[in-house]
C-alpha cells in the first residue's frame, strides 16, 4: 500500500504542526500501518517549545506531492493553503475547523469538522469515538495546540468543547494550563531574530476570492509598539510580496496576547475592506479586541472585497 502523509497549512502554526503529528499517530493505530505526519514550511518558536518540552521531533518538510499520492490533511482545506500538487493528489481524509472553500476531491472521504477553536480538539473527539488511548505525549502536543489556537482559552473562537478538551488533555499529560501555556506563548512572541521577510511570511494564510488573492498574516506579541519600530521596513517586504505575487491586499495583524488586541499593517488596491470598518492612518489599523484571523478578520475582508 502507498505511503500515507499527514499535514496541515503550509506557514505552519503549532496547531497544524501539532495535529500533522497526533492525527499521523491516529491513523496509524487505526489502519495498522505507519503514517508519516509532514510539514509545508519552517517551524515557529512557539511550535518549537511545546515540540521540545514533550521531547517529539520535527515533522519532515514536503515541498510537493505527486499525483496519486494518498494524503491526510489537517486544519486546513483549501487549495490556496496547501502543498503543491494538491489538486492531483487522493485526498482520503480532512479535519479541519475552518470554512470548506476552494475543496474538490473526484472520490469520496471521510471529512470531519466543526467550529471549533482548534484541530486538535476534533482529534481529541475522535481519539474518544475509536477508543483509542491517548498517551502523555500526544495529549501534551493537543493541548499546546488548543492553547495556541484559542490563545490560552481567551479567544472569541473557543468554546465549551475546546475547555472540556484542554482540562481532560492536561490531566492525561500532566501540565499545569496556565503555567505551561504562558511560557509557551511567550516563546511564539520573540520576533527579534526574524528578518522582516521572514516576519510577514511567519503565519500567512493566501486566500483567492474569483479573482481576487489576498494574504491575512498574524504574529503574536507582547509589546506591539516593540514590533512597529519595523514598520517601515516591514511594508517594504509587504510591497514587494504584493507586486510578487499579484495581490490585491495584505493585511499584517500584530497581536498583542496579553492585552487581546491587535494592530495591522493595511497594504494593497483594496484597503477599503478594512476601512470600511475600522479607520487605516498611516498604513495602520488599530482593532481593539480583534484575536482571531479566523473568526475576526477573514469575515470580515470577505464581506467587503
């Protein structure tokens, strides 16, 4: 039988970096092969600790996938996200807790999502509904993956079955939330040994409206003034991604996590998405409350571009 891969988005963020892992450990308890969880890009710092703390390597990097190739995919689904060669692949199985957009597949499968706060919070459903045991380990890279998503529960995306998960998760792997949850944040929100190239490229998510193609980034902070001393060198990199790659719009959304708020850096023909809801002075947005790319301001471009 052919290799079975596992990955999430590429710009991968502890969630997908996570769930590639623990939804590989599934699957091969479940169809009595071995299952490789990959990853489409470099790993971030906070993905970095919670893989460290729990002593669990690195997933391998995937730059491409040949036709035919039997493939899992998690917390993602759209095309525009995912590995090249996607759309000839054999897509055998999704979980995801993000909106079905820019996904066909010629044959059927098992797709499983909800709005949930977090991938890792289906696959604990999941763990539950196959009576499969879920070790320490695993536990701990499902609850760094529920922390993360969900920004230690603060998150306008979590809800009931994101806590119940987590505090089920913590016990399993033996961590303490809170404690475990801030270093872990923390350590996602050095951004001081990133080129601004690197930055804007951190957690970017290319999404494509008919003929449209926007990018939505996000990095985590606590001090946003700190990350806006680059500013101009960031919207230079931002310029040349836009002339690069043909976008329309790039939003770069700097969360500050202890605050829950964020500012962005508008660039594009089509800032009027963003303008029409908050006021952009300078290249700048300032969202008060804004968390959740997700939740907060994907609908929010996707309403009015």
């Amino acid at each position: 039988m052919k290799e079975i891969l596992v990955f999430g988005h590429k710009c991968p963020d502890t969630d997908s970096i996570c769930s590639s892992i623990v939804m590989a450990n599934l699957q091969t308890k479940l169809r009595g092969m071995e299952v490789t969880p990959c990853r489409l890009g470099e790993i971030n710092e906070e993905t970095k600790y919670a893989l460290k703390y729990f002593n669990v390597e690195e997933p391998r990097l995937l730059e491409k996938v040949e036709e035919g190739q039997i493939v899992v995919l998690v917390d993602h689904s759209e095309f525009s996200q995912s590995v090249e060669g996607i759309e000839n692949a054999k897509i055998d199985t999704v979980v995801d807790h993000h909106r079905i957009n820019d996904f066909r597949t010629s044959e059927p499968l098992f797709y499983y999502a909800q709005p949930v706060g977090c991938t890792s919070t289906l696959l604990f459903e999941l763990y539950k509904l196959n009576n499969v045991e879920i070790e320490p380990t695993i536990a701990g890279l499902m609850l760094s993956s529920i922390i993360s998503d969900t920004l230690l529960l603060k998150s306008p995306t979590t809800t009931l079955k994101d806590k119940n998960a987590l505090e089920e998760l913590a016990k399993i792997a033996n961590v303490d939330i809170n404690q475990y949850g801030l270093e872990m944040l923390k350590a996602g929100t050095n951004l001081d040994k990133y080129i601004e190239e690197e930055l804007i490229h951190l957690d970017a998510k290319t999404v494509e409206k008919e003929d449209i193609k926007y990018v939505i980034a996000q990095v985590n902070t606590v001090s946003i003034p700190d990350v806006m001393k680059r500013k101009e060198k960031l919207e230079r990199e931002i310029n040349k991604e836009i002339l690069a790659k043909g976008l329309s719009l790039f939003v770069f959304v700097i969360t500050d996590i202890v605050n829950s708020n964020s500012e962005a850096i508008i660039l594009g023909d089509r800032t009027d998405a963003i303008s029409k809801e908050y006021e952009i002075k300078d290249n700048i947005a300032v969202m008060p409350g804004v968390v959740s790319r997700k939740k907060q301001i994907l609908p929010l471009v996707e309403k009015n571009i």
